[in-house]
C-alpha cells in the first residue's frame, strides 16, 4: 500500500504563484512516475504534468511556461511549482504515483487550488 500527502494549496491572486508538494510513503517500487491533475466541478481529471523516474517530464499545453515540475527521489517527493496563475487553474489538484512494472498506481486526497482575478 502506498500513501500519498499532497500540501501547498490555498487562494492565490491571478499573475501569483504556489508550489505543491506530494510526499509517498509505503510500499515504494524503484521504478516509478509521478505527476499532478486536476479536476474541476462537473469535468473529467486532466493532466498537468508528469515526471518519470528519469526526469523526463510533460506538460499540459495549458501550463507549459508557467508550471515546472520536479521530484526528490530521497524523498518520494513531487513537487509542481506553479507561477502566472490565472483564475482558469483553478481546481482541485490530484497527486499520483504509478509504478511502472506492476502497472499499478495511487491518488492523492486532492488539494484545492484557487486563484481569484
């Protein structure tokens, strides 16, 4: 089992920045992706941005500029710094953990994010 703790959401002016953190713990494989989504009231969970145990990263056309994702494998932790926010960004953002042999794969609670104009 694998738990993930999402932290650093809250309400932000438009043009502001925020930076999200997701910390794993558990039964944590070697080979793993991380990455953020989010999802808004009545709309499907979208990407934001992922990155693999290699560092190779990818980004929502929405985000690419403004968004910067980066992990800490000492520390099981991704983090998405997110900078020009603008009031569409506003969403719940998910944390998620994919293994990348067992093909099996964790969510976070959700962090809210909001950004007022």
């Amino acid at each position: 089992q694998v738990q993930l703790v999402e932290s650093g959401g809250g309400l932000v002016q438009a043009g502001g920045s925020l930076r999200l953190s997701c910390a794993a713990s558990g039964s944590i494989f070697s080979l793993y992706a991380m990455g953020w989504y989010r999802q808004g009231p009545g709309k499907q969970r979208e990407l934001v941005a992922t990155i693999t145990s290699g560092d190779s990263t990818n980004y929502a056309d929405s985000v690419k500029g403004r968004f910067t994702i980066s992990r800490d494998n000492a520390k099981n932790t991704v983090y998405l710094q997110m900078n020009s926010l603008k009031p569409e960004d506003t969403d719940v953002y998910y944390c998620n953990i994919h293994f990348v042999v067992a093909g099996t794969g964790y969510w976070g609670q959700g962090t809210q994010v909001t950004v007022s104009s």
